[in-house]
C-alpha cells in the first residue's frame, strides 16, 4: 500500500479530505481511508472501535482499524456507502461536534436511503434538515425525520404520525425549543390526553402538579434533554412553559405560542376539534400520535384518525408519516413495532408462548 505522507492526502486531492486508495475485485472492493488527524480519528472510529463494529454489522462490510488508517472490504457499494458515512462524520468532528453510535446510526441511514448526511466540512448538505437550539444542534437520522422536519418549518400545523421510538415528540419539542430561542414566538405549550385517569383527575393524590405530572413525564424529558435544567425550572415557573392535560385547553385562544399535543390517538373527536380551534395569531400546533396504539374505550374513534380523514390537503396542515423502518431507539424496538405490526396485518394476535412446565400446570 502506497504511503499517502504525512498529511494523509493524495499528491492531486487539493482538498482537506482523507486519502484515499481502492483495491477492486469482481465480487468485492478493498477501500482504505487515512484521516489527518490521529486524536479525531480515534473518537471516529469509537471506544473500543465500536462505532466501527456498528458499521460492520449495519452494512455487512469488514473495517479494520489501524492508527489513523481504516480499511473496509465488502461488496463495491457497500464499501462506497461505508466510505461515506465515515468522510462524513469525520467531517462533523473536524467541524468541532461529537458523535455518538446514534449519530453513526443516522448517518448510515441517510447515507443508504438519500446520499451522504454531510459534507466533508461537517455541514448538512441540501435539503437535509437541522434544528437549532442554545443547547445542542438537532440533526435528522432518517429520511421521514428529514421530511418531518422540513414539515415543521413551513406549516402552522403539522401531524407527526407513526409507531413508538420515531423521534416524533422529541423532534417537536426541538422545533418548539428552536422558536422560542429565536423570539419567535413567547410561550411553549405541551399537553396530552391523560386517558389512563379518564381526564377526571380529582381523586389522585397531591396538588395539579403532581397530579399531571405522570402522564406528561415524556414532554418533561425532551424538555430537559433540549434546554438547560435551570431554565426549564423558570419557564415553567414564569408560565412561558406550559405542560397541562388536554382538558384545560377547553375556552382558551393560544396566541405567540407553540402547542404540542401528544399521544393525539387518545383524543376523541370533539377533544381534537376542541384543540385544533385553540390555535391564535402567530402559533403553531404539532400534533404527535400513533394510531395503533388508541387507548380509548372500544367502539370510540379516535379524534386524531378523524382530523387526518378530514384535514387532508387542507392548505397550511402538514401530515408527516413514519414507519418501523424510523425507529430510533435501541434496534429491538424497530423488530418489536416490525412483529406488531405483522400480526395486525395478519388479522390476529398470536397466542403467546407458553413454558411446558406452566401448560402441565
């Protein structure tokens, strides 16, 4: 293997980018990469090489890791897939950013569905989204992410639709966090549906807070994973962070705010109309839920398949869509959705397995 020098690039590259040498075969393509920076290249290929590894198992390719070289043997688009995503997050480290396996993860599918996620200088290439708030910079991980996103942006109202674990809510709370940096607007308003205690939350113990508190722990969350604890701490104090169940909406005109409903399958049709007639001058609604996992008693429609029926196409209302494909989470919960949504489709719930000894029993 030819020595690239000492600073990692090609004599005729004439640009900051690793060098480069490939070794092709019918059935499989040899690519070795060397990046000029060994400290940077580290943290690319992960503790332990596991971000390596990840990529290895994602894209059924071999990387091998030698000091600020890698080498990875695969079939010809694999490896030119695999080459990307490392140029790319490489890119994102020289660019002064972490990342993390699930940024790895992103990267690969971004990078396998719509081309690279960035451009060698760590920067999002066209047409692939951010959101940018005072803590952290929100990048999508696949294309319905990046859809969502773009949705986000340029509607008043939005519908994120799709299974558990698709960054649906988190992504909200981002571009809800995002405004609010930027003056956009004065207020964040998060509720949901407590369909658990019937909305008739009276007999549970302690004062509204703690009543609530429960069923709006997962906005609680995002909340603090998007903006600094202390300021959370205040804007819920001051009011200009609002988290409240759906049925204190009822009467209200919400004006210079943005208004997240969650967990909107659980809502029944005259809760969705109720809510989606709240929204005032400069607001925006984003309304997150899965309808297969409705929780209302049987024989209700749920508001939030309603108002996807009759909101369809409606000028200034955007549907976004996510599949099991999007999930985000540890990679049991895309087989876990995967599986649910197979037996649905089959008709029937298989009858769950039972150990020899508990059938004798």
């Amino acid at each position: 293997m030819k020595n690239p020098g000492a600073g990692g690039f090609g004599p005729d590259s004439g640009q900051n980018i690793p060098w480069l040498s490939t070794h092709d075969s019918q059935d499989e393509a040899e690519i070795t990469l060397a990046f000029d920076d060994n400290r940077l290249a580290s943290r690319l290929f992960g503790q332990y090489d596991q971000n390596l590894a990840f990529l290895e198992k994602r894209l059924r390719i071999q990387a091998t890791a030698r000091g600020n070289h890698v080498t990875l043997a695969g079939p010809p688009e694999l490896g030119e897939q695999a080459k990307s995503v490392l140029e790319n997050l490489y890119g994102r480290l020289k660019a002064g950013h972490d990342i993390t396996l699930g940024d790895v993860d992103g990267a690969i599918r971004m990078t396998t569905s719509q081309g690279s996620l960035f451009e060698a200088d760590g920067e999002p290439r066209i047409g692939h989204e951010e959101i940018v708030t005072r803590k952290r910079t929100v990048r999508a991980r696949t294309p319905a992410q990046d859809a969502y996103i773009r949705a986000l942006k340029r509607n008043e109202m939005v519908f994120g639709i799709g299974p558990a674990g698709t960054g649906k809510t988190w992504l909200a709370v981002a571009q809800a966090v995002a405004l609010l940096d930027k003056g956009l607007v004065d207020r964040l308003i998060l509720t949901r549906p407590a369909v658990e205690a019937g909305e008739r939350l009276g007999f549970l113990p302690g004062d509204m807070k703690e009543k609530v508190d429960p069923y709006l722990r997962p906005i609680y969350d995002a909340l603090y994973d998007l903006m600094d604890a202390p300021r959370v701490e205040r804007g819920i104090q001051s009011t200009m962070i609002e988290i409240a169940p759906l049925a204190f909406m009822r009467g209200r005109t919400l004006t210079n705010a943005v208004v997240i409903l969650d967990e909107a399958q659980n809502t029944t049709s005259m809760q969705m109309k109720m809510f989606l007639t709240r929204l005032g001058e400069n607001s925006r609604m984003i309304i997150t839920g899965d309808p297969t996992q409705v929780d209302l008693p049987p024989g209700m429609k749920s508001g939030l398949t309603e108002a996807l029926d009759l909101l369809d196409g409606v000028p200034g209302i955007a549907q976004a869509y996510f599949t099991e494909d999007d999930v985000v989470r540890h990679e049991l919960v895309g087989r876990i959705v995967k599986a649910y949504e197979a037996a649905t489709r089959a008709g029937e719930h298989k009858a769950p397995h039972m150990p020899q000894r508990m059938r004798q029993e």
